[in-house]
C-alpha cells in the first residue's frame, strides 16, 4: 500500500542516517561509561568527596538525556505515516530537524543553515520535508568523505509569466540544499532523479533518494532541479508554491528531468 511504502522510504533514509547517529550514540555511551567510573573511583577513595560524585553523577545523566533527545527526534521522524499537508513555514521544519542533521552528517562536515527573514507559508506535510531535507543531507554526506559544507538557505522568489518551464507565474519559496562534495559529471546529472539509479558501491544506495524528492515536490505543486560541478559541489533547488493551495490527490507522475549542470 502506499502507506507501507511511505514508511519503507523512511526507514530507508533511517537507515542511511544511521551511520552518523552510531557513532555519537557510541560517543555518548562513552562518556557514561567514563564518568559512572570516576563515580566509583571516587566513592571507593579513603576520603569520597560527595560534590565530586555528583558533578560526575550530573555528566552521566546529561549523555543520556542527549541520547533521549536523538533517540526522541528518530522515532518522530519514523513514525509519520499519513500524508497530511497543512500551511505551515519552511524555516520552522528546517529548525526542527537541525539536529537530527547535524547528528548524521558528522561533525566532518559543516551545516550552516541560511533562513530568509520574511518567508510566506507553503502548503506541505513537514513529515515530507523533513524526510526531502534528510534525503538531500545524506547525499550531501555522502559526496563529502573528508569533510566539507552542507547549507541549507530559504529564500522568497516571483516567477514571472515564461520565467519556467513547469510552474506557473506567482510566488515560490525556494529551498536551496548546497553542498562543496565532489560534484557529478553531466551524465550522472542526467539520470540522478531516475528511480533505482545509483552510483553508490556494495548496496549502499538505493537510487530512491532523488526520486522521493521528487515525488514529494511535485506533489506539493512545485518542482525540483540540481546544477553539479564536478570537484566543486552540487546545488539542489526546490521552490514550492507560497501560500495555501489546493493539493491534487493524484498518484505523482513519473520523473521528468528538469536536471541542469554547469
Ligand atoms: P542514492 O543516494 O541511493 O544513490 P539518489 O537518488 O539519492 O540515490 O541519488 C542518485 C545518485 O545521484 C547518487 O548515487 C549519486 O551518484 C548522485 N548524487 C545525488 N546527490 C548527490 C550529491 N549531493 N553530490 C554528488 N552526487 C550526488
């Protein structure tokens, strides 16, 4: 059903996430493990020294409150199922799921997040954004093995009658996911929003990242393209209609490229 296969794409990128969050999980588990040590150090000590104990005690509980945290913000993210698009501001999703990011790209990389000052609503479900901002991240991630930027900036935009291609004149909000990874060369561009196609070695990727995307912005009545650079970084740019709009309930239609590069 399409429910199940909602929730399969987002265990999916779950799963891609996964890699960033074991590691400050193992972090975390770290500093429990270090600090309930000192704690039994100092408790076991000729002369204990209470307050000792318990500024160590407080560092176990804050690393696990974190993992809470982290853990909280995974199952919420898993766990929306139904489509429910409502008028709501881009700038207060991306806030939403910052950490969430953060924790998953690494701290190799950089994420500097750029929201206009004055944005007008869109009409979307958040679930979905959340889940196109973890998709577009985890691609970021992964052109950017040593380390880089990842920024994600809003912006206001009018599109004047003819100005493009898929929409209609009026006014978008634009959503820019810009990353300085290794770029792809024109015939990955090409193809990179095709359904199943990847570039990723040993199963690591599934080809479905792009094109649930995709599916997410042009169900939302807006459209999607990227511009590459090999050896620079990629830009992925969304504009989404501004204001509440009328969602069709039809099935997405199948990709059409809107794929630049240069
Ligand atoms: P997957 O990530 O599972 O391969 P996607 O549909 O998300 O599937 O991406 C398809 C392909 O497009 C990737 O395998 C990769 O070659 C390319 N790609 C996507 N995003 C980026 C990016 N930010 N930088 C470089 N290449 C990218």
């Amino acid at each position: 059903s399409e429910v199940q296969e909602h929730r399969n794409q987002r265990l999916e990128a779950l799963g891609q996430l996964a890699g960033g969050i074991a590691h400050d999980f193992n972090n975390m588990l770290g500093v429990i493990v270090n600090y309930a040590n000192f704690v039994i150090e100092e408790a076991e000590s000729p002369e204990p020294d209470l307050k000792t104990i318990a500024a160590d005690a407080r560092q176990v509980i804050r690393a696990g409150e974190r993992g809470t945290d982290l853990t909280h913000q995974l199952l919420k993210f898993a766990r929306r199922e139904v489509v429910r698009p409502v008028v709501l501001d881009l700038n207060s999703v991306i806030t939403d799921v910052e950490e969430l990011l953060r924790h998953s790209i690494g701290e190799h990389i950089t994420l500097i997040t750029r929201p206009a000052e004055v944005l007008p609503p869109v009409t979307c479900d958040p679930g979905q954004i959340e889940q196109l901002l973890v998709n577009l991240a985890v691609n970021a991630r992964d052109a950017m093995p040593s380390g880089g930027n990842l920024v994600i900036d809003t912006a206001c935009s009018r599109l004047e009658a003819g100005e493009h291609t898929d929409l209609a004149p009026g006014d978008y909000v634009r959503l820019r996911i810009s990353d300085s990874g290794q770029g792809m060369p024109p015939d990955v561009v090409e193809r990179a929003f095709e359904p199943f196609f990847t570039t990723k070695a040993n199963g690591e990727g599934t080809g479905l990242g792009l094109a649930t995307v995709y599916g997410i912005v042009t169900q939302a009545g807006g459209s999607v393209s990227l511009t590459s650079e090999p050896g620079l970084g990629t830009t992925v740019t969304v504009l989404l209609p501004a204001g509440a709009i009328e969602q069709e309930a039809a099935p997405v239609p199948a990709p059409v490229l809107t794929a630049g590069h240069g």
